[in-house]
C-alpha cells in the first residue's frame, strides 16, 4: 500500500464494525428529515423514501461481510451532535465539499438546509479515484464513504483467506431486489471475495457512485418491488432535493420538550422501540431469533411521525 501498511484482522473488523455504524447511523437521520415532510406523495418525500430503503439493505450487507470475517456486529445507538457524522472527515476530500454543502448540521431534524446539505455530503462521490487508498490507524480520517469502503476492500482482500461463508448471513431483502442475486456470502477463502466485493460495490454505487456521482445506478442494485428514480444514487437524489426551486412543507418541533408533555411521550415511544430495534439487530446477525422484526421499521416510522406531529424533533436514545 502506499503508506506501508498490511492489514491485520483486528484492523478490518475495526473498519467493517464501523461500516455499520455509518450505515445505521444514516437511517434515523434521513428517516426523520422524510417525515418532517407533510406531504407523503411529494418528490422529495419518496426520493428520500426510496434512499431509507436501500440504507436498510446496506446494514445488511455490511453486516454479512463482518459476520464472514468472524465479526458478529453490534448495533450502538447512533449519536446526532454538532456537525459529527461517523468516521467521515469531510474535509480530507478533493474538492472539499463542505465549502458547497454549507451549513450543514448532523443533529437529528427537518429536512431543512442545513440536513439536506449533510445529506449531500454524507453520499458525496469519491472525486479523487484512480489510487489505492491508505490504510487509517484513525478511522475518522476519510474524506468520503467511497474511500472508507475502497480501503476495506484493500484489507478484505489482503485478509481473504479469512473468509468463512453461511456464518449468519442475512437476506431480508431478496424480494426487493429480483436482480441482486447474491447478497450473502456462502463461500469460504479466496472463493468468498468475489461475494464480499459485489456485496460492497453495492453499498458503493447505490450511494454516491464514483468520480462525478452521475453514473446510473447498475441494474443489478435496482430495488424491483418499491424503488423510486431507481437508476439514481442517493448523491443524486438529495442534490435533486437540494435544487428544488421550492422544497415540500415541514413540520417543526423542539429537541426537549418538558417531561409529561405529549412531544415528550412520543420520544419516549420512540427511545423505546428503537432500542428494541436496535437488539433486534443484533440477535438476527448471531443468527438468533430477532422476534418480530418484520414490523420494526413501520412501528419506527410511525413513533417518528407522532414526534413530528406532536411538536417534538424525534430522539433516538
């Protein structure tokens, strides 16, 4: 590599844990900024539907390449402060993006400008292609989510002999992507790589793609059933919403309402089932029963939705 740097399993597991991370922290952000829409049949309402979506699929994927590598991963609350967004330094990027997408704010909200520019940002394309990126002691320091993932298909790669296939892998998907034809990894060694690299190309190109972020979205990583400007990344997507001459209606809400109020009863509501969420998670990726996870989802949107409605920006732990 270019720095120097092998790869050791304590290492990759440490990228693939926080790929996850960055996955799920993803959801109640963009999931909150669509339900701040009062409109459910408006552009933006369903771009951002159809982005929430896939980021279900991308925890899946991610959490199939950890459990392959002997990680089985753990699902942590997500943390909104100030303008930290999990392991990305923004600024490390060629352009350096937050010049354009400012202000920004990573704290739980409306979709608003400072969201919809975070959300710009978080699927930012990876500009500066062409290179074999660096192996990071601190996972913080990529520029965008396209480098972090090149840089654990470098560790993944160097570390394939490590692979062990049908280790609790996940395929909750399958009926939304007719054309996605191997989102586990059922092999072992070198004959698994080829899995975990199609299982990361899809997080990668779903999102932001490569280089301009204007390339289509293969038909391989279409969702079939419910999919919504498909052939778009979500870069894509959020810049569409970013440049609408007049964005849809939102609601308002305030992030600590007083204790027996019903904004605060919906946080509440909400605190609590994303938790159960949460460890619902993780019991599917150690291959244990999760209960009705099936339901999970709906139940988050609507105790997101009643914050909103009830004046209170919804809150997650």
């Amino acid at each position: 590599m270019s720095n120097g740097y092998k790869w050791d399993i304590p290492h990759l597991k440490t990228h693939l844990q926080y790929a996850v991370d960055l996955e799920l922290w993803t959801i109640p952000f963009y999931m909150s900024a669509m339900y701040s829409v009062k409109d459910p049949s408006s552009v933006a309402y369903r771009l951002i539907q159809s982005v929430v979506y896939q980021e279900m699929l991308h925890v899946e994927l991610a959490g199939n390449v950890a459990n392959s590598y002997g990680i089985s991963p753990a699902f942590s609350a997500p943390v909104y402060q100030g303008k930290y967004i999990p392991h990305l330094n923004f600024k490390l990027d060629i352009p350096n993006p937050t010049k354009k997408y400012h202000p920004y704010s990573a704290e739980i909200g409306p979709l608003d400008e400072k969201r919809i520019n975070a959300m710009c940002l978080i699927e930012y394309p990876e500009w500066d292609t062409g290179h074999q990126p660096d192996l990071k002691e601190d996972v913080s320091q990529y520029g965008s989510i396209g480098e972090f993932y090149d840089a654990v298909e470098v560790g993944a790669t160097q570390l394939a002999d490590n692979i062990k296939g049908n280790i609790n892998q996940v395929n909750a998907f399958q009926y939304y992507y007719n054309n996605f034809t191997q989102p586990t990894i059922t092999k072992n060694g070198v004959q698994g790589l080829s899995q975990v690299m199609n299982l990361i190309k899809a997080i990668v190109d779903q999102g932001e793609g490569k280089t301009a972020g204007d390339v289509d979205v293969q038909n391989e990583y279409q969702n079939t059933a419910d999919g919504f400007y498909e052939e778009w990344s979500h870069y894509k997507k959020f810049t569409f919403i970013r440049d609408l001459e007049q964005r849809p209606i939102t609601y308002s809400g305030v992030p600590n309402p007083e204790p027996g109020t019903p904004g605060y009863e919906a946080q509440q509501i909400l605190i609590k089932n994303f938790t159960a969420f949460r460890e619902a998670m993780e019991k599917l990726f150690r291959g244990e029963d999760p209960g009705r996870f099936d339901s999970c989802m709906a139940t988050l949107g609507g105790n997101i939705l009643t914050c909103w409605q009830k004046g209170a920006i919804p809150k997650f732990s």
